[in-house]
C-alpha cells in the first residue's frame, strides 16, 4: 500500500497521457519487485508543475530554459 | 494548528464547491473534537488530481473507469 | 481512493494510538459521506511533528508554547 | 540539496511570475546561509491553491474573504 | 529534475538500506527512461511510517496486520 | 496564510534548533515581504530526512557523500 507522488514540469506538451499511464505502471511495479508491496493498493500521484514556478539553482526552469536557448 | 492535505479525483463536476466546503469544515471539527486543536489555525488543503494523473493498482484511474465501465 | 496527509505536532505523549485510530477513521468516513468515495482504497498518513519543526506566525511551537506559559 | 513547498492562495492576479522568482530566489538564499546548503541542487515547487481549496479555522478562504469585506 | 516522494510503511526491518538504494535509483532510471529527464537533479525521499500512522480502508496498518494474523 | 514544508537531511548534528528558528522566521518574512501575507497564520514544517532516505542523481546521500570524501 506505498504511496508515491511524482512532481514534474510540464513543457512542450509533455508528459503525455502515455507517458504518464507509464511512469504509473512502472513505479508500481517497481515498489512491488523490491519491497514485495501489494500492487492493488499502491497509490501513484503525479502533479504537473508550470515551469514558473518550479525553481532549481534558485531560478524558475523558465528562466533556466531561456538561458540555456 | 494541524495542516491537512486531502488529494482527490476530479470527475463528473464534483467535487463541488459546496462538497469542498464539507471537507474543509468536517475535517477541522474532527481535528478539534479528537485532538482538541485550536480550530482557527487549522490549514485544509484540497488538491483535485485529473484521472489521467491519478494511478491506483499501476493504473491510472482513467484507465480503471473505462474497464469497469 | 482519496490520499489524506495530516500533520499534527507530537506534544505530551499525544496523538495516542487511540486517537490516530480516530483520526484514520473518522477522515475516511467523512470522505465517503460528502464524496462517496471508495473507503478500501482510501489512504490516510499521519505525520507526527516535533514541536521545534513546527512554524506558526514566524516562530516554532516550542517557542509559542514557552510564551504563552 | 534541499526541498521546498510553497503552498499559496492564487488571488487577484498573484502571485505573478516576478513574485515566484522572488519567493525561489529568496527561499533558496535562506538555505544557503543559514544552513550552507548547495544552491545548485535546491528545488523549490510552489502550488498556487484555489481559494475554494485552502480552509483556514474550518472555512474556505472564499467564504472568509466575504465574511471580511 | 523531477521530485519524488515514496512513502511506505516500515515493517519488520524493512524497507532496508539495500532497498532504499534500489528504490532511489530504480525511479530516477525510471523517469530518465520515460521522460528523459536529467538524472543529476533528480531528487527522491523516502519517508517510513509507523504502521499505527498509515490508514489504509478506515483502520491502521497495525490494526490490519493484527485482523489478517 | 500560506503553508511551507522544508525538507532537508540531517547530517552531522544539523540542522540546529537555532537553524531552524531561523529557517522558520526566515520563511515567514520572505512571504510577508514578497506577497504581502499575514505573518499569524503562516505555517512552517520541516522534515530532517534521514542520508539513506534521501536520493539524488541515483543515489543516497550517504552513498554521495562516502564517494566525495
């Protein structure tokens, strides 16, 4: 029954409802493969963040992007 | 001063703001009634996770909707 | 399927045992009165806090409670 | 390497995108001084909460907005 | 550079150091796989529950374990 | 009145009582400043993560800071 909760940016229309139903499948899978967690009850939630207000090193990623271009 | 977080799926139009209000007020009462915590500094947060976003049994809930439909 | 986080301070030996049976089980009840929400899969994480990691109005609660003592 | 939060009211036009870069420029700073904490691997998220979503002392701030105006 | 927060309950020596590494690195393999994002900043936090703070259908943990013994 | 949540390891004896007053007074301030929010109702928690518990670029920070030493 672990519960995990991705956060992540959400940037050129990613991530997509693939990848999303992916990262699910995968972090579900790979609770009940090393801790022998009960997959039925095992809870994913995955929080899109705007890249404004996701901040690294002290900037947003917008202003992190931009540097980089 | 307890801090509350409830994460919920957003479907067919609920939670409503009525619904919402619900949550905020009955669980600030149990927080008092329980615990005796002072209900003017009680913090409830409720954040509404699309299906697509929301994964239970290494599915996302979208995806449990529509097999069991 | 809701998530509930509650994050209360660890103050002379409370929440008790009983109190976070309470706590589980009163949240989960009044998510499936106003939400109708699923009660098996709904997941409840009590977080205990020590007072000196507890910030209200700018101060700790262990120095709240010193001065109102 | 730290983790921050930010959880705030989204409320008549703020926070803005200069306000967020103030909140993780600032928020990383503190870290860095007061603990000597690596700038570079901060991570700051800030969630901008719908006042209908944030209770305080059992009320939606909606409703504590009206009741005050 | 997501975030990634597990939270599972501690139980019988487990989760392990061995595990803990395992988990780290399976989900920040995971999500460079899926989303190709930068593993350099990707950061994860385990969080372990005491069983009598995780609530799972309305009872603990602790309260389970002891009802399917 | 908006919610904080620091999340930092605990490493070598930090961080402090004194660091963390700081850090909570620090937070506070920073809101208040940039967002004009009432100083009362802010709330602060900060989580001391274990070096096992934390991950990042793949590995535990314990594992990190053997390799750097």
């Amino acid at each position: 029954m672990p519960f995990v909760n991705i956060r992540i940016t959400k940037e050129n229309g990613e991530p997509t409802t693939k990848q999303k139903e992916e990262l699910i499948a995968g972090v579900t899978e790979l609770l009940a493969r090393v801790l022998n967690k009960n997959k039925a009850s095992t809870v994913v939630i995955i929080d899109e963040i705007d890249t404004d207000n996701y901040g690294l090193g002290g900037k947003s990623i917008t202003k992190v992007r931009k540097e980089n271009s």
